[in-house]
C-alpha cells in the first residue's frame, strides 16, 4: 500500500491530543457520505486521518434531511435507507479510527513549514488541528437549520431540528413544524413509536410531495394547516406543551389550541453557506470549488470531492461523491509520498 503515515502506524491515529492540537496526515472537512468514505480510503492507503463536521452528527445532507427515506442509486444496494447507508459508511471507516471532531466548524487554513494548519470553532476552546493535506467534502457548506422564532431558548431543552436517534422519542407526544418533505418523514418514522405526532403547517399547501403527505393522512397522523407554533412551555420535567394559532381560511378568525409536546422538531428547512472556506484561497464558482481530475483544487495540497467539487460534465450524487474521495484520496497519497503508487491495489482479500 501507498505512503507511510505521519505517526508510523496503520491508518487513523493521529498524533496528538486534543489539548496539543491534532497532526494527522489528512485533514477531511465535511463527514457527509463522501467525507466519510474518504476517512475509509485514508485509512486503506496507510494514511492518518480527522473528519471535522459542523453538524453533531455524521451524514451531511442524508442524516440532516432524509435519513428515512430510501436510496436507490447506491452502488451494490438496490435499497438502502439513508441511516444504515450513514451507519455503513462510519462502520467501514472505523477500522482505520479516523479522529472525529463534530460540532465543530472549520474556519481558517494556514501553512506552517510543511503543515496545513486549520483552526476549528464551535467545541468547548478553539482548536487547531495540522495536516498535510486537506480534502474538502464539505457539500452544499454549513447547513444552518431555519429557525422557529417561538423556539427560541428551546433547542436541546425538546425542541429539535433532527432525530438522528428515533427511540429517543418513543412514548412522548410530538409536535413537527413544517411542510417540506424532511417535516413529513420525521412524522412517518415517529408516528409509530410515538404517543402522539402532530404536523403544524403556516400554510395549506405542503412543499413536500404529494405522496408523503397522503401516506401521512393514511396513517392518521394530525395535521394542521394555516397555523403556527407561537409558544413553548414546560415544567421542571422540560417542553410540556406549545400553543398553536389557528387561523380559519375562510373567516380568517384566530382560534387557539394547547397541544401537549415533550419534543418539537423544528423542520423548516436550512440555509447552506460556504463561509470560511471561500476565504482559503481556491477558486470558487457558484458555491463549488474548481477542481481538476486529480481533484485538486488551485491551491497545492488541497483537495475537494463531492457535491462541492465542481468540473465540466460534473453530477451531483452520493456515487460520484464515492468515486471522487478514492481519486483525491490516491491522489493525495502520492503528494505526500511521490514514492507511492497512485494505483492502490485492489481492497480484495
Ligand atoms: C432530500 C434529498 C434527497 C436526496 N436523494 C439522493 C439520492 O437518492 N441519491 C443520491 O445519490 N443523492 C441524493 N441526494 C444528494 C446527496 O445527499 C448528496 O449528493 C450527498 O449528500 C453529498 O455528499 P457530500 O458528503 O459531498 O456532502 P454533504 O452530504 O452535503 O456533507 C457535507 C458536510 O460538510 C459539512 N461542512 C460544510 N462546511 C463545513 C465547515 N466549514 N466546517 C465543518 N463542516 C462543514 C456539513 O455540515 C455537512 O455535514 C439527495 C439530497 C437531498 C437533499
């Protein structure tokens, strides 16, 4: 296999402790799928490696936004639903031990002798982590969940923007707020294990398809339309209920209702940002970094795979995505040891 890593032993451990700054030989920003199968390829090409992520949770775009909705154009998986692909994905990379920093966001990257050296915001102290080089799959950018103005002081005290863990949930009495396709396959996965679910919609039209929404009706689940969440209340046991004003299409009346809720799941949708990475010195075009079929980007030593690298012909898919992390990832194995063969070899065996 490919280029001796940084501390001399086999794939994903890092040098370093977090109080002394992490050096690893990659520097992976984003843990969406094409980050993670990249800290797998790292690790497989004898290379150390950090996945930081902004979010708390791995996955990108599949655990923020569909994690229960089927996958169909996953090579080898005629059907995969987004959560076991994400799980998958983690389990294949574990075996190297990639050093995860969630919760965190990447924002400045600057060169120190032959070291990337990036600072990271958003954990308890800012810290820095070195590398040698640095793969960006970082996506659509930093998802920023919208806010529900009546939440405010409630994120993590019951209200939620996503439900990585379902059966966290079970047996309490659930209010979604939204009407895009993610607020309706939270109430479909919830409704079952839920006490109750409820869907709160400003408007009579639902952004979702049509489809989920009639399958959410089959199912029993409440909705209602031309309302808003205005309070969240709760008790020393935390969010006990919110009050939801409902407003009458024809009469246009404002009628309230308290509906009981140990969880609301806030769903109304994100804003994506490039932010700090559109001040390290690449070429940027609408929100993709130019990269060339090395996956380099215009900056040495840095490279880009996924849905925010972008190349003439370029399609956005969790495949592509795959197939770009081996390329950056051979790739980088050879900057960093012109001694080693951009050819992996075959995983088989
Ligand atoms: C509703 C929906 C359905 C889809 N269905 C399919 C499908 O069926 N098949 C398919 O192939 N594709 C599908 N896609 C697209 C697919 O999800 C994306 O192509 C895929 O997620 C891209 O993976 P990625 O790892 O490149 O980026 P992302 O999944 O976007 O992950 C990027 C990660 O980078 C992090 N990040 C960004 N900036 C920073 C920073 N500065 N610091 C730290 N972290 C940062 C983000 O938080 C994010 O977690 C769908 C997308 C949506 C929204």
């Amino acid at each position: 296999m490919g280029a001796a890593p940084t501390n001399g032993g086999k794939g994903g451990e890092p040098m370093g402790t977090p109080s002394d700054g992490i050096d690893v030989d990659v520097l992976i920003v984003g843990a969406g799928p094409t980050g993670l199968f990249a800290a797998y390829y790292a690790g497989f090409r004898g290379l150390s490696a950090a996945v930081v992520d902004s979010l708390p949770e791995t996955g990108g775009q599949v655990t923020a936004m569909y994690p229960e909705k089927m996958i169909y154009d996953v090579a080898g998986f005629p059907a995969v639903r987004g959560r076991d692909l994400v799980d998958g994905l983690v389990k294949q990379a574990s075996q190297w031990n990639p050093h995860y920093l969630l919760g965190r966001k990447a924002e400045t990257l600057t060169e120190s002798g032959d070291r990337f050296v990036m600072t990271l915001a958003g954990g308890e102290a800012e810290e820095t982590v070195r590398a040698r080089a640095v793969l960006i799959t970082a996506g659509i950018g930093e998802f920023t969940p919208r806010p529900l103005p009546a939440g405010d002081g409630w994120l993590g005290n019951g209200m939620v923007h996503f439900v990585p863990v379902l059966d966290e949930h079970a047996g309490k009495d659930v209010v979604v707020v939204g009407g895009g396709d993610s607020a309706f396959d939270w109430v479909l996965a919830l409704h079952p294990i839920a006490r109750s679910v409820t869907l709160v919609h400003r408007r009579a039209k639902f952004r979702a398809a049509e489809s989920i929404v009639n399958e959410a009706r089959e199912a029993g689940v409440r909705i209602i339309t031309d309302a808003e969440v205005t309070e969240l209340r709760g008790d020393e046991h935390g969010l006990a209920d919110v009050t939801v004003e409902i407003k009458d299409p024809e009469t246009k009346e404002v009628r309230q209702e308290v509906l009981p809720a140990q969880t609301v799941v806030a769903a109304l949708g994100f804003t994506a940002d490039l932010g700090p990475i559109e001040n390290w010195g690449l070429e940027i075009h609408q929100r993709s970094i130019s990269v060339d079929s090395t996956m380099a980007t215009a900056r040495k030593g840095i490279y880009a795979a996924g849905d925010v690298a972008a190349y003439p012909g370029k399609v956005k898919l969790i495949a592509t995505g795959f197939g770009e992390a081996a390329t950056a990832v051979n790739n980088i194995a050879v900057e960093i040891d012109p001694g080693a063969h951009l050819f992996p070899g075959h995983s088989s065996g």
